[in-house]
C-alpha cells in the first residue's frame, strides 16, 4: 500500500491564517507517498509567499501560481499535474487527521473501490463541532446506490474533500456532456455526481477525520450574487437532464429541482428571474402527475398547494423565509 502514490490537490486564495495549518496536517499523514498539489489562485495576501516557503523545506508539495480564477479553475490546474494513482482534495482552510488518507486508501484497496469517502467535522466560528455522524459503520455502494444517496444527501456530502478518488474516475469529468466550466457554485456536486456515475462501486466509512472549518461571512440579509443564487439550479438541472425518467434517481433529483424552482420564485434580488422561475414552477407542478417515476408524496401535495393555492402558499413561504434568516448566523463557504 505504501507504494501508490496519492495526489493531494489544494486549491488557495488568501487564506494566509489558515493554509499553514491545511499543509501541517497534510504533511502529517501516515501514509508517506504523497504529491501535495498547491494551487495559488491569485491571492493578494501573504498565502502565495508562505506557499512557497512550505515548498522550500518539503520535497512533496507543488506549488502553482495562477492568476485569480475561482476554485473550479485551480482544481482544474492541480488535476492537470497531479501524477497519483488516486486523487484527493482538500481546502487550504480546512484540515485533517493524520490516519484520514491511509483509512481511504486501505478501504479502497479491500473493497475494490472506485471511490473511497467518510463523514466530517463542521467546525462553527463560535468554537463548538458537530460531527456527521462518527459511528464507524461500513456502507458498500454500487454505482445505483451511490448517485441515489448523492442526490438524496445520505451519507455522501456533496463536496469533494473527504473523498479519495481513481485516478480515471477523477479525468471522467473532461469528457462529460454536463460538465459546464462556467458554473462557480455547487461545482463540486456536478463533479461528484460525474465521479459517482462513472464509479462501479464506492465505499464509505463513518468516520469524520476531515475538519471542515465554517468562517465567518456577510449577514443573511446581503444581496447575493447571480451566481449563488442560479448556480445550485443550473447544476440540478444538469443532472436532471442526465437522468432517464425512468430511472429511480430521476424522482429523487426531480424533487430537488422543484425546490429549487420555488427557492428562486420567492427571492427578491432578482426579479425577472423569480417571474421566470415561478411561471416554471407552475408549469411543472401541472405535469406531475404525468410524470410515471414522481413518487414522492410530498411532492404531489406540494404541487396541489403551489397550482391551487399559489398565493397563500407565497405569503407562508415568505413567511418562513424571514424567520429562517432570522435564525441563520452564518454562511456556509
């Protein structure tokens, strides 16, 4: 085991407080044979300098200089020099324990897995963790199982940086007709759902060596940019158009795009927009009974309310709203 090389891609922009820390961890881990793949995307504080000085005392790690181009564009680069058998990612503000790539490599190795992922810590500004969920339970997915608890949210976190990728399941992504360069938000969970279709089978142990670090952002209440808010639906929307209807995972992400639809008609930044979404959504809610695979329940009821109770089902929705901004502290990254 301890000749397969694993790359470790970390993409960096002006996180000089924390990325020393992200490397010490990496640099840290029990399993030796890394390629630690540093992309600098662009920073304007001292993240860049103290890059290269890590560089100078550790023979593993590469450090890129590029100009600013979001984390899709780093990663991009980090997986075009990434030379490992197997591919991991990590954030330059977040860390992990020492045993967490020896843990997913020897998983991956026993189960003959594409893929090799386990739970998280969320680490709050405030100090206190909460772990998702460190029960230690083995869960084997075939490649059925894997995009349907992706799309459901069990047990796969969208993100990318608690998993170990092969190397062939990772370059999947350049081939793919839904792989769009241009979405900046919710990429990973494009990605993922390209790595996990590609993916015969895929193992997850719940275990939460990745730290993921919650910094604090703006308040609730500031105007979000287009692409926070019609990225998530652009990539829904790419992965509904990828899945056949009759397909099981169909009902599953379709449900998940109607949420989406009504999450973009009751917000007020964008308003054509919302006008936009909203003539979808009702249009959308007619057909579900049309639709042979649309099993949820809940989704039936919630187009009777939306088709039949349009206005009253926007002054609750509305309503909700407010008071879940009210009780939000903090952005998520």
């Amino acid at each position: 085991m301890n000749e397969i090389l694993i790359s470790i891609i970390v993409p960096a922009y002006n996180i000089e407080e924390y990325i020393g820390r992200c490397l010490d961890s990496i640099i840290a881990q029990t399993h030796k044979n890394l390629e630690i793949v540093v992309v600098d995307d662009g920073s304007t504080d001292n993240t860049g300098k103290i890059l290269d000085e890590f560089a100078l005392r550790e023979n593993r790690l590469i450090v890129i200089h590029k100009e600013n181009g979001g984390v899709s564009s780093a990663r991009e680069i980090g997986i075009e020099h990434a030379k490992g058998t197997y591919i991991g990612f990590v954030d330059g503000d977040d860390y992990i324990e020492p045993e967490m790539y020896e843990n997913l490599l020897e998983n991956a190795l026993e189960y003959k897995a594409d893929i090799s992922h386990c739970g998280y810590q969320m680490i709050y500004p405030d100090g206190h963790i909460v772990k998702y969920y460190g029960t230690r339970k083995i869960k084997l997915q075939n490649r059925k199982n894997g995009i349907e608890d992706l799309l459901r949210g069990d047990f796969i976190e969208p993100g990318l940086c608690n998993k170990l990728y092969k190397r062939k399941i990772v370059l999947s992504y350049l081939s793919s007709d839904i792989w769009d360069k241009a979405i900046k938000i919710n990429e990973d969970f494009l990605m993922n759902y390209i790595f996990f279709k590609e993916a015969k089978k895929s193992i997850y142990e719940d275990i939460t060596p990745y730290h993921y670090i919650l910094r604090k952002g703006s308040a609730a209440t500031t105007k979000k940019s287009y692409n926070q808010v019609f990225d998530p639906y652009k990539v829904i929307s790419l992965i509904k158009s990828d899945i056949d209807e009759q397909n099981e995972a169909y009902s599953i992400v379709y449900e998940r795009y109607i949420r989406m639809l009504i999450a973009l008609s009751t917000q007020n930044d964008y308003k054509n927009e919302a006008i936009k979404a909203k003539g979808q959504l009702r249009k959308e809610m007619r057909m579900i009974s049309f639709k042979k695979n649309c099993k949820s329940l809940k989704l039936r009821r919630m187009s009777f309310g939306v088709v039949n109770l349009y206005p009253v089902y926007m002054i609750v929705r509305k309503i909700y709203d407010k008071i879940t901004k009210c009780n939000q502290r903090y952005d998520l990254k």
